[in-house]
C-alpha cells in the first residue's frame, strides 16, 4: 500500500470513528434529557429496573456467541462483576433518574460532564497515580464549575448551602461511576468489551430488582405510561447499546485516549438537546459553568501531555 492510500485509509477511519463517537454521545446527552422526561411518567427504581430487563435481550441477540464463550470467565469472577454492575450501573443510574426529579437536565448534563475529573481523583487515590500542578489546576476549575451550577450562580446559595438535592444525588452519582471506571483496571483480562458488558447488566438488573421492590413496598411506585414505556425503550437501546457499541468501535478505529475527549461532548450537547425538547433555560450562569467545567478538563489534558513528554 502506498503511502497516499494509507493516509486515506487512516482520514477515513478517522472520520468514521468520529462519527461513532459522536453519535455515542449524542446517546448519552439524550439520556440525560429522557431521565428528565420520565419524571411523572415512571417512577426512578423501576426505571432502572426495567431499562434492563429490555437490555439483556437485545444485548443477547446481538452478541450471544461472545457472550456464550466467555461466561465461564465472567463466572469465575462473579464478585467482581456483582460490584461493579451494582455501583457502576444500578446505583449511578437509580440515582441519576431520582436526580432528574429535583433539577434540569442542563445541570445534569454539565456535572456529568466532569467525570473525568472525578476519575482523575479516584486513580490518584486508589493508585497514586501521578497530578501535574496542571492537572490540580484543572480539577479545580472544573469544580469550581459544579459549585457554580449547584449554587445556581447565587453566592448567598452557597454560603447558605442551599444546594439543590437533584444536584447533589447527580454528584454522588458521578463519584460512584468515577469509581466503576477506575476499578475497570481490575477487569479480567480474558473477557472482551462486550462479555464484560453483558457480565455487568446481568449483574445490574440482580441489584436493581430490591430497589424496585421496595419502592412498590413503600408505595412509591408509577408504573409506566404510554410516555413511561418509551422512555424504557430509549434507555434500553440507546445509551446502553447503541452508545455501547458506538463507542467500543470508536475505540477500536483511533484509540482510547482519541476517543475519550468525545465524552467532553456530553455536557454540550444535553444543553442544546434540553433547550430543544423540554423548553429549559440556559442562563448566564450555566454558560460560566459549562465553561469552567470544559475549561478544566482541556487544563488536565494539557497536564496529561506535559507529563508524557516529561
């Protein structure tokens, strides 16, 4: 192959992870708004529960034969796989969805877009993993912007602590799945992106289905409407496959670090998908904060790439 047509086979694997992973997070923000959405039309707990009782199906039909090969891995590493479905999928996402009824989806979308400021504290704690002075400098611009959106841009709110609960839960969240992602460096090495997938949601609809009882026990439960079964069917495809694969392929096309900047996409898109379809506000104070968190993950980045050359 000349050197001509590798460089148009490597533009056009490029484009074609690009547009993968865009359309992986455009299927993330979406979630966002639809967690929103669901809000009087299925209760969180089910929601959570139901997204994957749809899942496992449809994940089954698409790669049963990956699955079926490598269960037996996934078996033998059944604690593993438990806790990581449990705190990964089922806590981060029943808290997500109870998040959505106490705040916007614009504030969702713009505190899960720093994620990877959490995951970059969690690798320091968990592994020691080294923080340039750029990097510090970035997780706390990027804070700086979730204490913006939390406090709704009023300093009187944050000196009181007057901090929206919806925000809070969506925080909890997010240190939860900053978590999960650090732990996946224990990931058996024996099992691929999609046995482990599959792995985890089995082991998410496990944990979810207590959740779920005891909202019915307490009386706390909405089953679906007609709105409340296409939210199930949103959730069931797009985020938790679509995305998935979407993603997966992006990785394989150009890499993980390439791939990882379009999660930055996330906290952009769900403020225009939220302006579009739900009819929020996009104030002054979300552009700030939007701003500072983007702001503070490029900082990281920067510091990330001083440290290789270094």
């Amino acid at each position: 192959m000349t050197l001509d047509a590798k460089s148009a086979a490597a533009d056009k694997s490029s484009a074609l992870a690009y547009l993968f992973l865009t359309c992986t997070s455009l299927c993330w923000a979406g979630n966002v708004v639809v967690g929103r959405f669901a809000v009087g039309e299925i209760s969180p707990m089910l929601l959570t529960t139901l997204r994957w009782f749809v899942t496992l199906p449809l994940l089954a039909a698409v790669a049963h034969r990956v699955i079926r090969r490598e269960w037996p891995v996934l078996r033998m590493h059944w604690r593993f796989v438990l806790v990581m479905g449990a705190l990964g999928y089922t806590a981060f996402n029943a808290l997500f969805y109870l998040a959505a009824h106490t705040t916007t989806a614009v504030n969702l979308g713009i505190i899960q877009g720093a994620m990877p400021m959490f995951v970059l504290l969690g690798a320091f704690a968990a592994y020691r993993t080294p923080v340039t002075a750029m990097q510090a400098v970035g997780v706390t611009v990027t804070m700086a912007g979730v204490v913006l959106i939390a406090s709704a841009g009023s300093f009187e709110r944050l000196a009181a602590l007057a901090i929206s609960q919806g925000d809070l839960l969506m925080v909890i969240a997010c240190m939860l799945y900053a978590g999960y992602t650090v732990a996946l460096r224990r990931r058996p090495a024996a099992v691929s992106a999609f046995g482990l997938f599959a792995g985890l949601a089995t082991a998410a609809l496990a944990a979810s289905l207590p959740l779920a009882a005891a909202e019915i026990a307490i009386g706390a439960v909405q089953w679906p409407t007609a709105k409340g079964w296409l939210v199930i069917a949103y959730v069931a495809v797009f985020p938790s496959i679509v995305a998935q694969i979407c993603f997966i392929r992006g990785v394989e096309l150009i890499g993980p670090a390439r791939a990882g900047v379009f999660v930055n996409l996330v906290p952009v898109l769900t403020p225009i998908l939220a302006v579009a379809t739900l009819g929020e506000r996009f104030e002054v104070f979300h552009a700030a904060a939007l701003a500072l968190v983007l702001g503070g993950i490029w900082l990281s980045e920067r510091g990330k790439a001083a440290r290789g050359r270094g």
